[in-house]
C-alpha cells in the first residue's frame, strides 16, 4: 500500500503543529514517542510502568542513563496540550496498587502526558556545560483507532468489497450472520432513510464487536470507531456499513450514495484529523503486540493479526529526521516492535516469541528500514505478573509461570476464582512460526491466561515500591537513550 494520501491543508496543519513543538522546545528539546498497539497489547500498563519507573528512579539496569547514573531526576510537567485529555498515571497507578491490585481500564480515547527529565551527558563536552533537560511527551490513543489509517487509500466500493469479503468467510459465518441476514434484505437503490442506515449500521457493528472478543481475537475490523466510539457514539459519521456496488451508478437519494457520503464524511472528520493532529507528529514509536491472544485463538487469528499489522504500520511516517527537517516533516525515526505479556511465558520460550513476533511484522520492519528507520524487535513485560517455577509430570520437569488467574478464567473444566495461585505449563511455542499459520494437528496446544497484577515489588533506590518486569529497562533504552547522552 503506498504511503498514506495528504492534503496542502494537511501538511500545513503538520507543519504548523511541528513549528509549534519547537517553538515551545527552543529552550528544552522535546521527544513525541507513541505508544501503538491494537486492542488489549497493553498499552496502558506500558506508560503507566514507564512514568512510574522513571519517577521513582527505579533499577534499569539495561536502560543506560539511569545505569550510569547520569538520569538526575524525573518529574510530571505541565500538560503540553490544552486540546487533549492528559493521561490518567495517577488513576491507573492507584488500580495497579489497590488491595486488590486491578489492571487499569483500556484506553478509550486519545490522551497525553508530559515527563520532563533532568540529566548528566555521557558526551565530555557537553557535560562542560552542566545539566540538561529532555521533555518527554507519550501519546496514547485506543488501538482500534490504528485500524482507520489504512481508509485513508480506500474508497467506499474498495472497503466495502474488502469488508463482505472477510464478513462472508465461513470462519466469520456465526459473528456475521446477523448482519449479513439484515443486508440482504436491505436494497442498496432504495430511497434513502436514516431508519434503515442505523439497522444496517448496528448489525454490522454487533458483528464487529462478536469478531473482537477473546474467543475470535480477530484484528482486521475497521472502521475501528465502530469498536471504540469516543464522544462520537451515535453521530451519523457512525451510521453506515458496507454494500455491494450497484450496476449503475446510484441515485443521490439512494441508501447506498447516503452511506457513501458518510464513510467519507468518517474519513474527513474522524480519520484524516487523528492522522494530522497526532499521528504524522511522533518522533519515536514502540508498536505493541499481543501475540499470544491471537495464538490462542487459532490460525486465522494470528494471520489476521498480520495483516492489520502490515496495513497499519505501512501508515507510519518513517525514515531520518534532522533538527531541520523537524520543523516541517517529522518522521520516526526509531520504531520498537514488543510482543507484549512475556511473563506468560517461561523464559525458555521467549526467543520464540521473538521469533513469531517478527514474522508477523517483516514486511513493517523491511519497509521502515529502506526509508532509514532503525528497528528492533523483543519480548517484553511492562509489569510482570508471574513469576516462574517447574514441576514434575509423567518423569518429566516442566518449566512453569506461577501466579493468580483473574476470575472466570478457565482451563478445562476449571474456572478459577481469582483468589488461588497456580503453576501453569502454557505450552511450548514452535520452533518454525509459519506453523502458527496452518489448521492441522501440528499446530501446538498452548494455554495462556489472564494473571492479576503482582502484589509483590522491590522497593527503587529512592524507596518507592516498583513493579516487576522482563526486558523493560532494554525497551527504554532502544526508544530514547540515546537522547540522553
């Protein structure tokens, strides 16, 4: 897919916004670092483990400046956007470390947060010149959102007939029935009536909903309002679904030209202001992926996965970017793909996570390279629910991850009530990730589920309570160490 289309008015509203960020960076430079993911990667929990590890100067030991001691201090600054909600740390803090602890509600809308951070350079001559300050501006926003990027190069007769297609598989057939009982009554040359866009509009939104739940774990579901609405539930930007082309062109008045007209109206004023206002405006990238909810979930899941990564990641503005070049085009320059949830794995297993994790983004990873982005792939935890153990079965030592299933998980005829620890044995990942990909009995048994939050943490060096993670500290330092230096 090429790169996303722009208007003259978009790229002067980027250039005008990117002019903005340095003006208020003359003084303190300042990082846009998005934090990307469909639903459920972990979005949440990734900012709000950052900020708190950075505040309380937690161990890093693989993130450079605090492990040479030269990351004096952090602080909460001033919110930098009077037009975007601020990310809720304190809340989502206080979820992690209730009794008992929660994991924080997803992300439902846009939002930011500013850190600034107070440093010592590595570089000898520009530590003649005392401390320095870095503002650290993180940008969160619904995944689902993500999956609009890629609407931007479609027309309403392309998304349409790509949108049926998936619908009339017969892997889809029981979530999409219903909607596809309601199209086919439906005559896209009929007059048009509001009545008869929100019947079609709501099937085909139960239809989206039913793909996106755990037992599907399906991914490719644009237009990704349809899953995660915002302020805009029930606006007609909101009210159309797809229709199969008619023969002729269509009447004015027809439910297919009203429905045309509002998925471009969707793109107008839904999509094409998300992509200008923040997405075209990031610095450095950290893409989150949860893997394993599509691993068990089954092949089509994990292909589905694929290609909602390839075609929202191929809507990134990557390559070199420059002090100069920041002023009109920024790009990202620096791109973290983490497969997410590690800690439901035994460490034995994370290099084929690794492994899995690039095969689902080699063609994002190969695309950002040729345009002069560095990249980096690992297997993360943000915060660590489990810890790890063996057990013996059948003569057999099996390595294990030890910790609380979340209530109402099941495995087997069991349901766990939220309050029994357990060691769990989730399988062992293959060694060849196109496996994944195939319906045969080759493919492997795994169990993951759904852990609380730990209740046990270290304290920092300042004495603060932090959580446990995996491969945090290397993330960290990979997205802006070395604009610490």
């Amino acid at each position: 897919m090429p790169s996303l289309p722009t208007t003259i008015t978009d790229e002067l509203g980027i250039a005008l916004g990117n002019l903005a960020d340095a003006a208020t960076g003359t003084v303190t430079p300042t990082i846009r670092l998005g934090v990307t993911g469909l639903s459920r990667a972990g979005k949440t929990i990734f900012i709000t483990a950052l900020i708190h590890n950075l505040l309380a100067a937690a161990r890093l030991p693989g993130f450079a400046p605090m492990a040479e001691g030269r990351l004096i201090s952090a602080r909460l600054a001033e919110h930098p956007d009077n037009a975007t909600p601020r990310f809720a740390y304190e809340a989502h803090l206080e979820a992690l470390t209730g009794t008992p602890p929660v994991w924080p509600e997803s992300t439902r809308r846009i939002s930011q947060l500013r850190l600034s951070l107070r440093y010592q350079s590595g570089n000898w001559l520009k530590s003649r010149f005392g401390l320095h300050t870095l503002n650290l501006d993180i940008v969160d926003y619904p995944g689902e959102w993500l999956l609009d990027l890629p609407l931007l190069t479609r027309s309403y007769a392309e998304w349409s007939a790509e949108a049926l297609e998936l619908a009339g598989r017969p892997a889809r057939e029981a979530e999409a029935r219903p909607f596809l009982d309601a199209l086919a009554a439906a005559d896209p040359e009929a007059e048009a009536t509001d009545a008869a866009a929100e019947a079609l509009a709501t099937a085909f939104t139960h239809y989206l909903r039913a793909s996106k739940a755990d037992a599907r774990a399906l991914s490719t579901l644009p237009p990704g309002r349809f899953l995660m609405p915002g302020d805009l539930e029930g606006s007609p930007a909101l009210t159309f679904a797809p229709l199969p082309a008619p023969a002729a062109s269509p009447r004015h008045s027809s439910l297919y030209a009203m429905l045309e007209r509002r998925y471009e109206a969707y793109k107008s004023v839904v999509v094409r202001p998300f992509f200008r206002d923040h997405f075209a405006r990031l610095d450095r990238q950290i893409v989150l992926v949860d893997a394993l909810r599509a691993l068990n979930s089954g092949p089509e899941a994990v292909a589905d996965l694929e290609t909602a990564l390839t075609a929202v990641l191929e809507c990134f503005r990557q390559g070199t970017s420059g002090p100069l070049s920041r002023l009109f085009n920024r790009k990202i320059d620096r791109i973290l793909f983490a497969a997410t949830k590690a800690d439901l794995l035994h460490h034995t297993s994370h290099g084929r996570l690794e492994a899995i994790l690039n095969r689902l983004v080699s063609a994002a990873a190969r695309r950002a390279k040729f345009h002069g982005a560095e990249t980096r792939s690992m297997a993360i935890a943000a915060i660590r629910a489990t810890r790890e153990g063996s057990v013996k079965h059948n003569g057999e030592t099996l390595p294990t991850i030890i910790g609380t299933p979340e209530s109402g998980q099941r495995l087997g005829d069991i349901t766990y009530d939220g309050r029994t620890e357990i060691a769990l044995f989730p399988g062992d990942l293959p060694e060849n990730p196109d496996s994944l990909f195939k319906s045969d009995e080759s493919t492997p048994q795994l169990n993951f589920l759904r852990f609380l939050p730990p209740t046990v943490m270290s304290p920092s060096q300042s004495g603060e309570p932090v959580f446990p993670y995996i491969r945090f500290d290397r993330a960290l330092d990979f997205l802006i160490g070395d604009k610490l230096q």
